[in-house]
C-alpha cells in the first residue's frame, strides 16, 4: 500500500509542477482537458465555486440553497428546448 500512497504524490507532484510552471491560460486549459472529462471538468468548477463561497464565510446551508435554485433553473431552462 505504502508504494502506491508514493506513486500517488508523485503523480500529485507532478501535476502540481505542471499547473505552476505556466502562467498561460489556454495552456492550463490544454493539461486540464488532457485530464479531466468534461463531466469532471464541470465537477471541479462546482467545487471551486462553492470553496470561494467557503473562503467568503457564506454558510453552507446558503450555499446548499443557492445549489439547488441553480440546479432548478438549469433543469427547467433545458427542459423548455
């Protein structure tokens, strides 16, 4: 188990590296498609929303309810095509 934890933080390193070593966003947009699917990629964008919600002391519970009228309004506006 021990060899997998180490080949997992250097592969963590490894992205790491990569994501600093460029200040360019088309390119950091190239290495995160590369590795993400796009349903990941949707993922990670809810998350960082709702850690920068965190960051600006908005309660969880507002943040549940401000996901699920956005939730809401994105099932209703498809559903109206």
């Amino acid at each position: 188990m021990a060899k997998q934890d180490s080949h997992s933080n250097k592969a963590y390193d490894y992205l790491l590296a990569l994501l600093t070593q460029t200040n360019d966003k088309a390119h950091l947009s190239e290495i995160l498609k590369a590795l993400l699917t796009e349903k990941e990629q949707a993922e990670l964008g809810n998350r960082l929303t709702i850690f920068a919600l965190l960051q600006q002391e908005v309660t969880q519970r507002e943040i549940r309810y401000r996901h699920s009228i956005a939730r809401r309004q994105s099932i209703s506006s498809t559903s109206n095509r």
